[in-house]
C-alpha cells in the first residue's frame, strides 16, 4: 500500500492537467482554500449585523403574542423563582434585563445561569480589550511592513505580520506579555467574583434548609464495614470529635431501575398505538419480555391487548422485586447527614486528600444529580472504564479528520467534486441552480447534525467512564468537545494544507537528491506554515461576524417553533407528548460553553497573527451576553443545578487557549526575529507564568469556593436547620435509589378517544389508589386530571375504563404537571416550581437517628414510630406520641389507611398530600364519661409541666393525666365552662 506523499511523488512527473488523481492532491494542497477579499469581510459584517438586527426586531414583535414560547418561566415557576414581569410593549423586554443583578439571577435563573453570563460578560471584557490593544501596537506595525513590498500585498493580508522582520517582531513580544496580564487580571478578578456569588450562594435560604448541603457521601467502603454503624465508624477514626450523624447504606436494587425503564417505554408505546391506530394497532413482542420465545419467529400480536399485559406483568416485578430489597445486601456507598453544614464541610475538607479504610469521602450531591447505575462501580473498574473510553474520545477524534477535509473540500464549492468526477461536472452545468440550493444546504445540514449527536455521543461515553453525577459528567463532556473541536475545526483545519505541502516538497526532494534533511530544510517546514496561517486569517474573520446570527436564532426560538409546528401537525403526538412540548427547555450548558472557549481559543490563536479577529469575537460576545442573559432569565431552566462548579473547567480552559496563543507568538518571532532569536527566547517565559498563575489562583480560591467551612467553628444553634434530633430528616429516603420509591407512570388517553377506548379495550390494569374513594386522580391514582365517569348510587364517579388516565383538551399544558415527579424531572426537577430537590419522599424506610430501620424496602409502608410513647398512668389518658405509626384507626384526624393500597394495588406509597397532615399534633384528649360536673368542688389548674414530645412526667403539654382530673369544668372539654372561669382570667403575676 502506497502513502499519501508516495502517491504524490508518483503523479508529480504527469503532465495532464485533466486528471483527476492530479486534481485532487491540489485541492489537497490547499483544502480550505478561501478566496475572501476585505469586500467579503465587510459583507460579513453586515450580514451578520443586519440578520441579527432583523431577528431581534421580529422577536420584539412577536413576544407579547407568544409568551408560552418567549416566557415560559413566567407562567411555570412559582412566585420565588418567577423572572420579573415583562410589559406587552414591543422592546419592554430590554428593561426587566438592565435591572436584574446577579444576586437576582441567583434567585430567578441559579447559580449556573449566573456563573454563565459573567462567564459571557468576561469574554466581551477580555476580548474587547485585546482589540484595542492589538490595533493600537500590532496594526500600524503590520501595515507599514506590508507596504514596503513591491508589489503591496491584498488589504487583509497587509494587517498580518508576514513583512515583519527583525526588531519590528519586538512589537509582538511586547503585545504578548501584556495581553496575558490583562487575560490574567480579567481572570483573576472574575474568579474572586466567582467566590463571592459562591459565599453569597452558601448563605441563601435555600442552600441552608437543604440535606444535601449538610450530608457526606462515602464511595468505596470496605464490605465490613456496609453499615450504617460502618459509616460512622469509618469517619470516627479519623475525625473522632465530630458529632452524630445521621447514616444511610446503600441498598442492591437489582433489576429495578431496568424494569422501571422498560414499564416507562412500553406506556409510552401504548400511548402512542392509542393515539395513531387504536382499533387494528399491531406490535411485535418485546425481546425483553421472558415469554418473548413463546411468540412465532417475525409474528406480531394485538398491540393494546399485549402492552396492557406487559405493563401488568412489569408492575407486579416490580412490586416483588421491591419487597425483597434488603438492607443486609448493601452497597459500597452510604451518605452520612450531620447538623451543621460547617460540620459537615470541614470533614469533607479534611478528608480530601485521605482515604480512611480505602474509603473517599466528599461532599453529597444533590439527590436529583446523582448517577445511580455508576455508583456501585469499583476503583479499578471506573479507572479501566475511563482509560477505555479515553481511547475512543481519541479514537473519534481522529477518525473526523478525513471526513472533515473532505466536506470542507467538496461540500462546500461542488466545483472541486467536479474536477475529479467529470460525470458529474456535466450534472452540474446543466443545473447550476439546483446544485447551487444543495451547496447551501448539504453542509451546513452534515455539520449541524454531527455536532447535535457529538455531545449526546460524549455523554454515553462519560456515563460509560463511570461517572458519579450529572454535573461532573457535564464538565466532562465540555474538555472532551473542547478537545474534538479545538483539534479537528483549528489545529487540523489550520495547518492541513500547509502539512500536506510540506510533506509533498520533503518526499519530491528527497527522491532527487537522496538526502531527506536536505530536503526538510529546502521545504522551510515553519516559514511554509506560518504563511499558511496568515492566509487563513481573513476565514476566521468572517466566521466570527456570523456567529452573533446563531445567536439570534436562539432568541427568536426558531427551532423551537418549526419543530412544534411540526411535531403538532404532522406526527400525531399523545398527551404526554403534547405536555412536553409546553415545558420550559432545558438550556444545554456543556454545548454553549464549548462554543464560548472555542471562539476564545480561536481570536486568542490568532490574535497575533490578524488583529481584526480580537473585536470580530468581541463584537460577537458583546451581542450573546444580553440575548442569552433573556434566554436565561425567560426561556431556558438549568436541568441539573450544579451551584456554579463549571467554572474551574472554564477557567482551565482558557488558560491553555492562552499558553496556545503563546506558542503561536513564540513561533512568528522565531521565524522572523533576529538571527540570534532574543525574541523567541524572551516569549518562552508566557506559557510558564500562567501555570503559575493557574496554580495561584487553585490555591487562594478552590478551597474557599467549593466548601462553606474548612475550620471547626461554633455552631449556630439560631439559623439555619433546627438541631431536634427527632427531627424528620429521612436520610435514606431522600439518598436513596429512586427505584424504590418512584411511582410507575399511568398511560394517558386523550378525552376523545374515551369512548373508543372503552370499545377496544378488553384487559385491566390497575384500579387507582384506592377503588371508589372519591379521589380526583386518575384510574391509576397519579394524576390530578380528573376522569369523568358514571355516578353510582353513592355519588362517587364510577370509571369506565381502569387503568387510563384521560386527559381534556384545555389540560394539555405542563402549568398542571409540573409538580410531578415523572414530568419535573427532566424539565429542572420541579425547584423552580415550588418543589424544593431535596423534598421528602414519603413512604421510603430510611436510616434514622437511632440506626432503627425494617429489614425490606417495600414501596409503601411508613416507618414505625421510633419514638418512644409517654409514660402514664392509664390506656385512655397517656401522652401522644406523634410518628408515622400514630396515624391509624385510634387518631380522630388521620383516615384509616390501607398498608396495601397506594397510587396503584400492585405497589404503594405513602400521600402525604391526604395523610399525616397533623402526625405531629397531640390527640384529642378524652373523657371517661363517668364523671358528673360539680360547680362545688374548687377550680384548679392543669399540671404544670408541659411535657415536650410526650416525654414528660406530665404528659405532652401539660394536659390532664388522670380520668379525676378531668372531672371539673375548668379540664373537661366537654363541660360548658370549660371555656370560661379561670381559663379567661388574669393571675396577680400578670401573665394568663
């Protein structure tokens, strides 16, 4: 097999012109040829401008008309977290984002979104003043070089330094070192910005009341010590001070989060027949399905009758499977839960860089944020996971190299496909039009298709790597597309053809003389690729001024509303589809954030080589700091809050972009320095210094930013969470697998289709929460659509059709489902609606305080009551002793409830929207209606004491004990002047 350079030499000696093997190794001399003039810039300039300009004029227009498109969080969010209103004028949109803060972002948008834009904003400072600097020094320099020349060069290349010789090089240098320290002041004042939000972040309310900013997750520990008492014990042996906390194991969920996902797919699948062909819908079997076999090979079946059956089947596993999750088959994972966040954040600071019994304690997660599947995994298993996965970043990296070269060559002017395929020159002079439209279209189509699937891509593979949440995938995901594109679409894309050139001319010469240094040498390898990067600057130009336009589509949401329109009109889509679409979308900061450091990667990598590119990124960024701040604000919600930990990635990353600029300056001074290169050697320090001003700003901000203490501070017994060790903290319900206590979702029928339904459908799902209880849910209890239905004699709807749950027209909307679970969860996890992350989730057994916990995790049942009841002298008169297990039959407030019967009969869960409201008040006292007033005996108080918690000699606050202390009418409450007498007068002391 013949290299590429041989194939060269080999053709070089052939003289026609017309061969198409001699076409194609010119084009690849110069693949990315450009013939751009400064007309071409300028007309970039005004296209970009003028497009953006007419976006946001029609934006302004239409917004008061469609604020379900321009201001869902508007209508979504609660009165907390809603962005200030906006008037019906056509630019009253401008106001609302000149008044917000960044304390207000913090309240309305998170902490992301605020980390986000002062991210934008620090870009359009940076660059904007790299623009006056370079075009103030580097500009007049170039172009009196330039003009020397004879003849003078084109107007953009006179603005490059390909004249610059000798000590007129000293005029980069000096730009060099300065542009770094104003890259490093801009960073070094937005990281101590950064620190503040984070402070000011660590002291809101919500930060404060949550569990997980108080709770420790331990990863890896040891089998013998798979407690909950192991987890204890493992941070007691290192921090022996630190006070109780609260401790959950991990439990093996087995197989649930599998069934559960397939449950969820097979009721989108029958929506989805219901909705198209309801009366002759046909499937084939699952291959999931363990009676799959019994099915005739390529046989399919009645798609309602076998889907009702499966949902059926897969919710009575998952019923089994629950009831045998045992707490004695543990993971290697727990979470600890202490009082104070300081606490907790100065164990985990002292921690950081131990390993007690091989075990690594951090800082917990949100709950919401966690990767469940990934948490089991080994240290040696993640690390050969993500050694593999690595490989195939590379692997994919590399690979996009020669597609790359060829769309750029081909795609992009269809005259060069022509010039190696005669047939098809033909095809396309007789249609020019046509090609014309295909030119246009093809490749924007290929690139944009290919960067929607990348990052979808990198996050399996993070997944894959055994990543422990969502956030720190996110990050993962922005190094490696920052690493594809910084390397495929700028390195690559840059020096291709000089590359190519250079190994053509070494491989020709060496052929002739048989010397192959000789012939580097001649080739002049760094002259050749420096005037390569130069002729490519003028692109970078005009790619920068149409970047602002993207910009502008995402303001005027023109995706959002041709998908819309089409999912709408053409597909067909179910209710839950329907919903869907009205959510809020989620805003992808792993893309936009890898857009941002590879424009600054690209002004910053040829800044010195083309000045005009510093205020194209400049103008660029000037523009997307105000439109995504909207975006932001109205629009997009932050799927999984991460508190603003993107920023060290960020800053990392352009800290290379800068050591790479640096090189390049490194490189034009070598070439064209003075023959003793003093130049080049006084640029080699650039690099070195801001390593250590990465490593300075590591160490003065890191340990601040990411933890609320580091130092075992007094405690605030006033603020914060209350210290009441009976508290209801349910730790391991709130850490624990959401396959133990998520509810299965109920298949949603549209209320036309009611009445075809009922026809169709022969099978039986499940009977709602509880049959006949007059609960205005769905069929199966999970949705708060009520179902119309036949009155029976009692009044109470009857449902035709179990097991559905039918929704109106007029409630297709995500304003009525947006507090639950299966909707919020991938539209910001329901904080901006009123729920908060680390909300409780009733009927899911947890750790306790006292380490007291059932030995399954069925989905329903509540805890026993693990506090003790009051001592007392009899049955009827003893203390109350609130807990989960004194709602039942013998409290007058609670409704009986039915262990077995939750959301659905197959599994249950508690409601703590329809029970346990007062779990925690005292019971009605009683009685013996064995006494008879008498007005003659004398008037005494109650005892005094107030018992707290039913723990006191005196019973829960102070009420009578004893059946003969109720026999007055100052303590009967049955009694007349129970009301009156004392109770209304003032005692000589002054107090009641």
């Amino acid at each position: 097999m013949a290299w590429p350079w041989e194939m060269h030499a080999a053709l070089a000696s052939r003289q026609d012109a017309n061969d198409p093997l001699a076409e194609l190794l010119k084009l690849l001399n110069d693949p990315f040829k450009q013939n751009l003039t400064i007309n071409a810039v300028y007309s970039a300039l005004a296209t970009s401008l003028g497009l953006t300009l007419g976006i946001a004029l029609f934006f302004s227009l239409v917004r008061p008309y469609h604020s379900v498109v321009y201001a869902p969080k508007l209508k979504h969010a609660d009165e907390k977290h809603a962005p200030p209103p906006i008037g019906k004028g056509y630019f009253a949109w401008i106001t609302p984002l000149w008044k917000t803060n960044e304390k207000d972002m913090i309240q309305h948008a998170g902490m992301d979104a605020t980390i986000f834009l002062r991210f934008t904003r620090m870009l359009r400072n940076i660059f904007a003043a790299l623009a006056v600097l370079s075009c103030a020094v580097l500009l007049p320099i170039d172009w009196t070089e330039n003009m020397k020349q004879d003849p003078p060069s084109p107007l953009l290349m006179r603005m490059t330094p390909i004249a610059v010789n000798g000590s007129k090089t000293w005029g980069l240098v000096i730009v060099g070192y300065l542009s770094n320290t104003i890259i490093c002041g801009f960073l070094w004042w937005n990281y101590r910005k950064v620190l503040e939000l984070r402070r000011y972040y660590f002291e809101t309310e919500e930060y404060q009341h949550s569990l997980h900013s108080r709770t420790l997750m331990l990863n890896d520990i040891p089998k013998k010590l798979s407690s909950d008492e192991g987890i204890a014990r493992i941070i007691d042996e290192v921090i022996p001070q630190s006070s109780f906390s609260r401790t959950a194991m991990a439990r093996n969920v087995k197989l649930l989060p599998s069934l559960i996902d397939q449950h969820n797919r097979t009721v989108r699948k029958l929506e989805k027949i219901l909705q198209t062909c309801p009366r002759r819908g046909l499937c084939a079997p699952s291959k999931k399905d363990p009676s799959y076999g019994t099915f005739p090979k390529g046989q399919k079946v009645d798609a309602i009758e076998y889907l009702t059956n499966r949902i059926r089947e897969l919710e009575i596993e998952v019923k089994e499977v629950r009831a045998t999750v045992d707490k004695r088959n543990a993971l290697p994972y727990g979470f600890a839960s202490y009082d104070d966040i300081s606490e907790a954040h100065c164990i985990a600071h002292a921690l950081r860089h131990k390993k007690p019994r091989g075990t690594t304690v951090v800082l917990a997660p949100r709950p919401n944020d966690i990767i469940w599947d990934n948490m089991p995994l080994s240290p040696s298993k993640r690390g050969w996971r993500r050694l593999i996965v690595n490989l195939w970043v590379a692997f994919l990296t590399f690979l996009w190299i020669a597609p790359n070269s060829m769309i750029a060559i081909f795609l992009v002017n269809l005259n060069n496909l022509g010039s190696v395929w005669p047939a098809f020159a033909t095809e396309l002079n007789a249609n020019k039009s046509f090609w014309s439209i295909v030119q246009g279209v093809v490749n924007p189509a290929i690139t944009s298709l290919v960067y929607l699937v990348l990052p979808i891509i990198f996050r399996r593979l993070s997944i894959r790597a055994g990543d422990r949440t969502k956030t720190g995938r996110e990050r993962h995901v922005v190094s490696k597309l920052y690493f594809f594109f910084v390397f495929n679409n700028l390195i690559v894309f840059s020096i291709f053809g000089a590359l190519w050139t250079i190994v053509a001319s070494v491989v020709k010469d060496t052929q002739k003389t048989g010397d192959a240094w000789y012939a580097i040498t001649k080739a002049k390898p760094l002259d050749t690729l420096f005037v390569s990067l130069c002729n490519i600057t003028p692109f970078f130009i005009a790619w920068l001024l149409q970047r602002s336009m993207g910009a502008a589509i995402d303001l005027a949401q023109l995706w959002t509303l041709v998908w819309s329109f089409f999912v709408r009109r053409f597909s067909n889509p179910t209710p839950r589809e329907l919903i869907e679409l009205t959510a809020p979308p989620a805003f992808d900061y792993a893309s936009y954030y890898n857009y941002f450091l590879y424009y600054a990667t690209v002004a910053l990598f040829f800044g010195g080589l083309q000045p005009l590119v510093l205020p194209a990124a400049a103008i660029y960024f000037a523009i997307d700091c105000w439109l995504k701040k909207y975006l932001l604000l109205y629009i997009f919600i932050t799927k999984t809050e991460s508190a603003g930990m993107f920023w060290r990635t960020l800053f990392n990353r352009l800290v290379f972009a800068t050591m790479l600029g640096n090189v390049i300056t490194f490189l034009v001074v070598w070439i064209r320095g003075d023959v003793p290169r003093i130049q080049a050697y006084a640029t080699v320090p650039l690099p070195f210094l801001m390593l250590i001003f990465k490593l300075y700003c590591s160490r003065a901000f890191d340990t601040k930013i990411h933890y609320y203490a580091i130092r075992n501070v007094h405690r605030n017994t006033e603020g914060g969470i209350g210290k009441d060790p009976l508290r209801s903290d349910r730790l391991a319900s709130r850490f624990g697998h959401p396959a133990l206590y998520k509810s299965l979702i109920t298949p949603m029928v549209h209320a036309k289709a009611q009445n075809i339904l009922a026809s169709i459908y022969k099978g039986r799902l499940s009977d709602g929460r509880e049959a006949d209880s007059g609960d205005a849910m769905s069929t199966s209890g999970y949705s708060d659509a009520y179902v119309l239905g036949d009155m029976n004699k009692a009044g109470k709807a009857k449902h035709a059709v179990p097991g559905f749950e039918i929704v109106h027209e007029s409630r297709m909307d995500f304003e009525y489902y947006k507090n639950r679970p299966e909707f919020a969860s991938e539209h910001g996890g329901g904080e901006i609606y009123g729920r908060p992350a680390d909300h409780f989730r009733p009927g899911t057994p947890g750790s306790m305080w006292n380490g007291s916990e059932p030995s399954s995790r069925p989905g329903s049942p509540g805890l026993p009551s693990i506090r003790a009841a009051s001592p007392g002298p009899s049955a009827m008169g003893r203390a109350y002793s609130p807990g989960p297990s004194a709602m039942g039959p013998s409290n007058p407030y609670s409704p009986q409830v039915d262990i077995g019967r939750s959301r659905s009969p197959l599994y249950s869960h508690g409601n703590d929207s329809g029970a346990n409201l007062v779990g925690n008040a005292a019971a009605m006292p009683m009685s013996s209606g064995m006494r008879g007033p008498s007005m003659e005996r004398p008037v005494t108080r109650g005892p005094g004491g107030a018992g707290m918690l039913g723990g006191g000699p005196q019973g829960y606050g102070g009420l009578p004990q004893n059946e003969e202390d109720m026999s007055t009418p100052a303590q009967d409450p049955m009694a007349y002047d129970y009301f009156r007498s004392t109770r209304t007068r003032r005692n000589p002391s002054g107090a009641w």
